[in-house]
C-alpha cells in the first residue's frame, strides 16, 4: 500500500451527519462499474487494502472509546468468507493484529479470488491466527466482525456460514452488552439491492448491530429487512467518491444509465417550499380537501385534515360521503366540515381521496368525478382498494398521467400488491421494482409506504426515505401522512417533491418524538402533527434572528 491508502479514510454515516444531505444509493450494477473503472487505473489489491484499512480504523476507535475494557483486554474474532469479502476481514485482521489488538480468524473455506489470496498471505506474514473451524463459543469476543459474503451473493447461506450467520445475530439480538457486530460492505445474506433476506423467509443473514460499507451506500442497507439487519450504516467512500457523493448526481465514468435511486433528504425538495412573506395570506397556501368518510368512519379523514392544518395549508375542508358525521371537529373548528354535495372539489387547489370512504357505489361514483378534476390529487387507503378493483378506474388514473397530470398514491405494501395483481411477499421481495412497476403501470407518483418508504416518479425518479421508525406501526398513521402531502400539494409543490416531503416529515415527528421518550410504543398517530409543525418551521421557517 501506498503513503496514501494509509491516509485517513473518510467516513461517514447517512443517517445522522448534519445537515442531511441527499446520497445516490448504488446497485450492484453501479458498484461493478465503478469498481472495474477504478481496477483499470489503480494499482492491484488498492481497493481491498483501502476498505479494510477504513473498517479497521473505524473498529480501532470504538474499540478505544470504550473505557471499560483495557485496549490490551480486547479480542475481535472475524469470520473470512471464500470471496473478496473475505479478503477485507483479513486486511482488517492484519492491520488489528499490527496495533496490539489480539484477533482470531475463522476461514472455513479458503478464500479464492487473487486479491483475496494477496490478503490471506499478507495475514498469515504477520502472524495472525486463522482457523478453519469456529470456536465452541464466541463469549471471549468483544467484536464480532462478519466478512463471510458482501454484494453479489445469489444463493443463501448454507452449512457453517449459515450457522456463524446465526451464531453473530444471536449475540446482536440476546447479548448486546457483550459486544457488537461488524458487517463488512453488507451483512451476508441479504441484498444489496433489495434489502431482502437471499432465500426468503427462514434463510439466514447476519443481524448486525453495525455496516462499514464500502464505495457507496446501499439501498439494500435503508429498506425492507436491512434497515434492521444493517445497524448502524457507515459509508467508507476508499477514494471513489467523486460523483457518488455529494449533490446526488451521477459520473458519468460510474453511471449504469439508469435513473440514479437517492437516500431522501431536505435538500431534494426543501427549495420548493413556498416563502411566509408578511403579505401572505391565507389563499396563498392553498385550500385542500379531504374526501372521505362514509358512515360510521369519519374519523379517518378528520384525522388527515387535522394533519394538514399542521403542514401548513392555508384552508382545510373534509368532503364526508356518509351521514351522521359532526358538524365540526371541536378540537380544530378550523376544519370546515361538508356533505360532499354541497363541497365545489374544482375549486380546491388539492385533494386528498380515500380516507374512510368504503367500496361502496358510491364511493366508486366520486373517484369516477373527481378524476375528472383538473386538480392535483392524491389517492390513498379505499380508494387504492376501489381502483385496484376497478378497470375503468385505474385506466382513468393512468390517463391523468399521461396527460401531464400525475395522481400521488400511497399503497402499505397489500395495497400495492392489489394494484400490481400480485401479492405482498412479492412487493417485499423486490420494494424498489415495485414502486417503479406501479409508477409506470399507473403514470403516477408512487409512495410505497414501510421501513424505507420508496417514492417513484413516471419519469424514473427513485428516493428512498430514511426517517421514521416502529412508532408509526399505529392505527392511522396513514390517513396524517396522507393529509401532510395534501396540504404541501396545496401549497403547489410539484408532486414528487410533495411525497418527498411529507414521507420525511413523517418519519423525522416520529423519530423526534422517540428520541423525547415518546414512542416507539404507545406513539398514536394524532401526536405526529403537532411535531410535523415544529420540524417544518425549524428546518425551513426558522424564526429571524433579533
């Protein structure tokens, strides 16, 4: 290695650098472009030697963070799978072993690639321990490192490496105080592109309490079951960081041609919000209807527009199909309350549809009008279910779109399947292929809701959310994200940028309310609002300074 490569690396993590930013999130595609580019012009072994250079760095300092165990006391053990993953647990062995730290090696199969065979011989020159077999237990370990399989795994873990996969997770999920778990690049097993477990459901995969990934970050890392798989996500650029990150863009010496998928962050669609100038007033906001709530099931669009008043819209209405519903909302009588008759929906600047609204016949006759309206519209929870069901209907949104009027729809998982004519192990399997499959098939921008919440545009636009957290399992949790991206569409923001926004808002009360002790249990969906109004005026109306 060169003077260079011992430079300190660069690292950071996504998820909690300040201020946010947006990150291009690569695919295997990408990352075998870039690394071939890079194989073309550096010297031989030059990447392997910088990614287990940077997670040994970032191993050394946890490890001299912790005050409780002596450097001199700590024991890492690694597994070494038979790949170039397996290369990087040695390079990080090696350079452990060569700061004092005492380290053991397990390598069941003997690695293979030459890069690889250039670590094993660097390891073994330097005198560190390798086994073939695992020891009995892993209870004399602090570290636990996991450098079995990285990118480009197709077949699930089988025999012993299933076995350590299993024996790593159950030190992350029954015995944390004992030590962590360090995936390197990914946690072997799941995949990079997906975020699902190779093999399905019962496969085995490492449960990481911490990922040093390496080039780039993964969308594998932010969705699905990696969110949990992963940990805590560090990115180790290893100098290729030119045009993979910074403003999102591509280079085009690392592009695949597709459309770039981005981690969201403020900066994607903070510039659209509109300015509060003194001379506003409430017309400058927008008006925004909610249109739901058949008999019995109000509830559902009160809270949405509840929601909305929160986001910031200028005027809120509920359009109620059913009878029997409140006159007005004594918690909020700025909500104004409508037989949906008596509602001009053409004169709304937005509308919201679906919440509480049933399959009925009727129901079904309103989207047929409203589709018909030349205003934005956003279609969530029924009315998906109506137009899954119904031909006439989905062609009418399909329309819409390829007139230059997108719809926004927002579909958990079953939804989108309903949508798709498939079901939701499959729209798991592949989340991001479904979010682009249902943004095509219906012209629309699409927020396919769950860990990782992807929001796709017809023109080929991807982003991946980061906030949120098990808080927002709750009963209607929903209905507010629907009514916060109604109001931002009221306030004229383009349709992507809107989904953008409000799933990010969302997500972000969630994890604020969290971190106050507030959640993740117990968190009920009305509580989000008023946090969405703190965290809107924080990030992009902070108050002038005296």
């Amino acid at each position: 290695m060169t003077d260079a490569d011992h430079s300190p690396p660069v690292l950071f993590d996504p998820l909690t650098d300040s201020p946010p930013r947006a990150l291009p999130l690569l695919t295997l595609t990408d990352l075998r472009i870039a690394e071939s580019q890079a194989a073309a012009t550096l010297p031989g072994h030059t990447l392997m030697a910088r990614a287990g250079y940077a997670a040994a760095r970032w191993l050394l300092r946890r490890i001299a963070a912790d005050t409780s165990v002596a450097n001199a006391q700590q024991r890492v053990f690694l597994i070494a799978g038979p790949g170039n993953n397996g290369g990087d647990a040695l390079v990080v062995a090696t350079e452990l072993h060569k700061a004092g730290i005492a380290v053991a090696v397990c390598m069941p199969v003997e690695v293979k690639p030459a890069d690889a065979r250039w670590a094993l011989d660097a390891a073994r020159a330097a005198g560190v321990p390798i086994d073939t077999a695992p020891p009995a237990s892993l209870d004399g370990y602090g570290w636990l490192v996991d450098g079995m399989f990285g990118i480009g795994l197709v077949r699930p873990l089988d025999g012993v490496f299933a076995a350590l996969a299993r024996q790593l997770s159950e030190r992350t999920q029954t015995r944390p105080a004992q030590g962590a778990v360090l995936a390197l690049d990914v946690p072997s097993g799941l995949d990079s592109d997906t975020g699902a477990v190779i093999g399905g459901h019962g496969a085995a995969a490492v449960h990481a309490t911490h990922t040093v990934t390496f080039i780039g970050a993964k969308p594998g890392l932010f969705t699905a079951q990696g969110r949990d798989l992963a940990g805590r996500v560090t990115v180790a650029p290893i100098g290729l960081a030119a045009g993979i990150i910074g403003d999102g863009g591509r280079d085009p010496a690392t592009s695949s041609g597709a459309k770039m998928i981005q981690l969201s962050a403020p900066d994607l669609f903070g510039p659209f919000m509109p300015p509060r100038d003194f001379a506003a007033n409430k017309g400058t906001f927008g008006s925004l209807a909610v249109v739901g709530g058949d008999t019995g099931m109000c509830g559902a669009p009160i809270l949405a527009a509840r929601a909305a008043l929160y986001t910031g819209a200028g005027k809120v209405h509920v359009a109620l199909l059913g009878e029997g519903a409140p006159p007005y909302d004594p918690p909020h009588p700025e909500l104004m309350l409508h037989p949906i008759d008596t509602l001009p929906l053409n004169a709304m600047d937005a509308l919201a549809i679906g919440c509480g609204m049933g399959h009925g016949e009727r129901a079904a006759r309103v989207l047929h009008e409203v589709l018909q309206l030349d205003v934005p519209k956003l279609f969530d929870a029924d009315a998906l279910n109506l137009i899954a069901k119904d031909p006439a209907l989905a062609a009418d949104v399909a329309a819409r779109g390829a007139q230059g009027d997108p719809c926004i729809l927002t579909p958990h998982p079953l939804e989108a399947a309903r949508l798709l004519g498939s079901d939701a192990a499959s729209v798991q399997r592949d989340r991001l292929a479904a979010a682009r499959a249902l943004a095509a098939r219906f012209a629309s921008v699409v927020v396919l809701k769950g860990v990782g919440t992807i929001i796709a545009a017809p023109d080929g636009r991807l982003a991946l959310n980061p906030t949120g957290n098990a808080a927002l399992a709750t009963g209607g949790t929903g209905d507010v994200l629907g009514g916060m991206i109604g109001a931002l569409l009221a306030q004229h923001l383009p349709r992507f940028e809107a989904a953008l926004a409000g799933v990010y808002l969302h997500g972000l009360a969630a994890d604020t309310l969290t971190a106050q002790g507030q959640g993740p249990a117990g968190l009920t969906a009305g509580e989000l609002a008023p946090m969405v109004r703190t965290l809107l005026n924080r990030l992009f109306y902070p108050a002038p300074a005296a």
